[in-house]
C-alpha cells in the first residue's frame, strides 16, 4: 500500500478555522454583544435580550458567536437545544433536542416514558444539575405531547433544579412561516407569559428585516433584542490574527500583519481564510508569515469569498434588484435613489423601496445625505461583470465604472475598469 502519509500529504497546522459555522479559536470584535446577551440571560425572562435575534450578512459570524453563547451557557450549567431552521422540520427537531436533554441530563423526566409508570432515583451528572432526584413516568405516546407542553416541561425541570434552558436557532431566515409562526407562539407563551427560564437565541442574514421582522404573525420575533453584527475594525481583525498566530506558536512580520489585516476587508469569515492561508504558504509556525505568503493568500481569499459568499448573495436577489445593485455600481459605487431612477428609467419610489431593502439586507449601506454606498457583501467588479453576462440586470446606457482596489505594494488604487481581466494596475 506504500506511505499513507506520503499518498495523503502532509496535515495543515493551521490555528485558524476557515471553514462556515467553525468557531475559531479566538473570538473577536463581538465584545459588546456577547457582554450584553450574557446579562440578558443572567437577568432572566423579564429582560428583553433572554430573548435574542443576531443578523449579519454571511461570513459575519453569527454562527460562531451563537456556538459561543452554547459554550457559555453549557459551562454555567444550562440545558442546551442547539437546531437550525434550514430546512423544514424546524418543531421535529426541537422535540428531537428535547429528548436528546432527557437522556443527557437523566433527571429532567420529560421523555416519551415507559409503558407503566416508572419510579426511578439517579444522579445528575452536568452543572449545576447535580445531586439525586426520584421521578415518576407515565406511560406516553413518543410524540403525543405538543411543542409547546413538552418546552413547558422541560424549562419547568431546569427551574427546579436551579437552572435555565437555552434554545437557539441558526439559519433563521430560512424558517418555514407556519413552523416560524407555531414556535414564535410558544415562546411567546412559555418564556412572556409564564415567565419560565425559556431563553431564545436565533441566528441568520440580514434579509430577515424584510421577512421575518415583517411578518405579522410572528410578533414574538420584532419583540426579540435584535444584534447587527458589524464588520470588525481594523484593530479588531490585528487582534485576531496576532492572538491565533501567537497562540499557536507563530509569528508574522509587521508589514504582513498590516496586509493580511486589510485583505480581511473587516470580514471574519475572510480573515480566517486569509489567515490560514498564509500560515500553510509560509510553512509556519517553522518559519514566519512574510507579505509574499499574505499577498498570496488574499489573491486566494478573494476568489473563496467571491464563491461561497458574495456571488451566492448576488443569486439572492431578485432581477430588479440586481438592476438596481448594477446601476449603483455603474455610477461608482454610491448613488441617490434619484440617481438610480435616472439610469433605470424607473419611479423614485419603487427605486428607493428597492434600495431601503437591499441596505436592510446588508448589500448597501445606510444612506447617508440620502446616498447608498455598495458595502463589499457583492463586491463592484462582481456586480458590474454578473450583470454584464446578465442582459435583465444591465441598467441601460450606464457608465462604466473604475475597479479601484487597493494595491499594498503599490500603494494605490487600481484605474482599470471594474471586472477588468487579470491583474490591478496603478497607471
């Protein structure tokens, strides 16, 4: 069979996590939020943020932060119901977690039962649960209890022992209304209304504003504390890579550090991958991480986030809102919704309803001086070239805009058209 080692290739010792949902080993630039979902929780039901909504566009790490909040509340001793809502069977797999808690945390009694009722004396082995507990079962139908009685059972059980329950929810936005709906109701009830140790926190992209925030049979959710998660700042993602590098025995030069931080464009999907690239092209923590390796590996970033993140969220959108999207682009990146409607040939106010969701979603930012800005998540060379291949999103009788990404060896901004073929100039 020969060198399995050798067929295989050496094994990467990169710190860093590059991959979607991976928590990377340090957490930054989400001080505030997770300061103040642990006080919220801490407080208990009557406190707005028990209840909690993080939105983000992706690669924001909204994943990561809840696996954090999981981590958290395990370590202080709580019941956890980890699902996500990414396809339907959202409720099934609630009642799935709930089982999952019975047989972990043995005294909590709320499972399917025997067929006779059944007395039994255990040990609670995790956090605080811990101590002996006589229970009684009846005998129960696996999934005869209804979601709400079995939420109510549980949270009712981690309130006699002392503790909470903490529910939380990826992938939010994908949520099946009538399964969003019945869930929103019960929480609604168990966590509001009784006042029972039910704590919420859900996850998932920004386009929920416009969904889910919206839906008028969903109440409990507009009620929630809702979290933006913001692009880390510069000093932010310095820390990141110096604290994984360090941590993992490596180093990385000055100048390198300064290039890997603004590759990272304030994404910490993006600053994980550039970091692990550059640590596996440099052959660190042997040797450190030099600008040729950076250089190297944001060239390749840039292509893994254009696939994985800015052009699944370009096919997102809608035609008319791609129309939109490439009429910002072709004016250079920031336009008025006047502007817009002057390229599109369309109603101002249809054009600004367009252009409110797509900032609501996270595609443009916030207007300032009634001026949208593309914020990176579909980058301006990305637009101009999809719409381009794209005849139903071309603005008509649009300008052309310049690329104008920064060269950090050159130190300056490309003048080639957006899109352009090959690789940036300065002059």
């Amino acid at each position: 069979m020969g060198n399995d080692t050798a067929f295989w290739g050496r094994p990467s010792t990169s710190p860093f996590s590059p991959d979607f949902g991976a928590s990377p080993p340090v957490l930054v630039g989400r001080r505030h939020e997770m300061a103040e979902l642990g006080s919220g929780l801490a407080t208990g039901p009557r406190d707005a943020r028990y209840t909690s909504v993080l939105m983000g566009v992706r690669g924001s790490g909204k994943t990561a932060l809840l696996n954090e909040m999981q981590d958290q509340a395990a370590a202080e001793g709580w019941v956890v119901l980890a699902v996500d809502a990414s396809t339907p069977g959202l409720l099934d797999r609630i009642v799935s977690a709930v089982d999952r808690a019975d047989q972990t945390y043995e005294t909590l009694g709320v499972g399917p039962g025997d067929e006779k009722s059944v007395q039994r004396s255990v040990a609670l082995r995790l956090g605080v649960l811990a101590g002996k507990l006589t229970t009684t079962r009846h005998p129960r139908e696996r999934h005869a209890q209804d979601l709400r009685e079995r939420l109510t059972l549980v949270a009712m059980a981690a309130e006699r022992h002392g503790t909470s329950l903490l529910l939380t929810v990826d992938e939010l936005h994908a949520v099946d209304r009538t399964e969003g709906r019945r869930l929103a109701s019960d929480l609604q009830h168990i966590t509001k209304r009784e006042q029972l140790p039910l704590a919420c926190v859900g996850a998932g992209l920004s386009e929920m504003k416009n969904t889910l925030m919206l839906d008028r049979k969903m109440t409990f959710f507009h009620r929630c504390e809702t979290y933006d998660l913001k692009p880390l700042s510069t000093e932010d993602v310095v820390d990141g890579l110096v604290g994984t590098i360090a941590g993992a025995g490596g180093h990385i030069t000055a100048d390198a550090l300064v290039m890997a931080a603004e590759a990272a464009a304030g994404s910490p999907y993006k600053m994980q991958v550039v970091g692990d690239r550059a640590w596996n092209l440099a052959g660190a923590p042997e040797e450190a991480i030099g600008v040729e390796a950076v250089q190297q590996a944001a060239a390749v970033a840039d292509r893994i986030v254009e696939e994985r993140v800015s052009i699944p969220a370009w096919r997102d959108l809608s035609d008319s809102e791609r129309t939109h999207l490439a009429a910002v682009a072709s004016l250079g990146g920031a336009a008025a919704p006047r502007d817009v409607s002057g390229v599109t040939k369309e109603p101002a106010s249809a054009v600004s309803a367009s252009l409110a969701r797509m900032a609501n979603a996270g595609y443009l930012a916030r207007p300032r001086n009634g001026v949208y800005q593309l914020t990176g998540i579909v980058p301006i060379s990305l637009v101009l070239r999809e719409s381009l291949h794209n005849p139903t999103s071309a603005p008509p009788d649009a300008p052309r805009a310049r690329c104008r990404k920064w060269m950090p060896r050159a130190q300056a901004r490309c003048v080639l058209t957006a899109g352009h073929a090959g690789r940036c100039r300065s002059c």
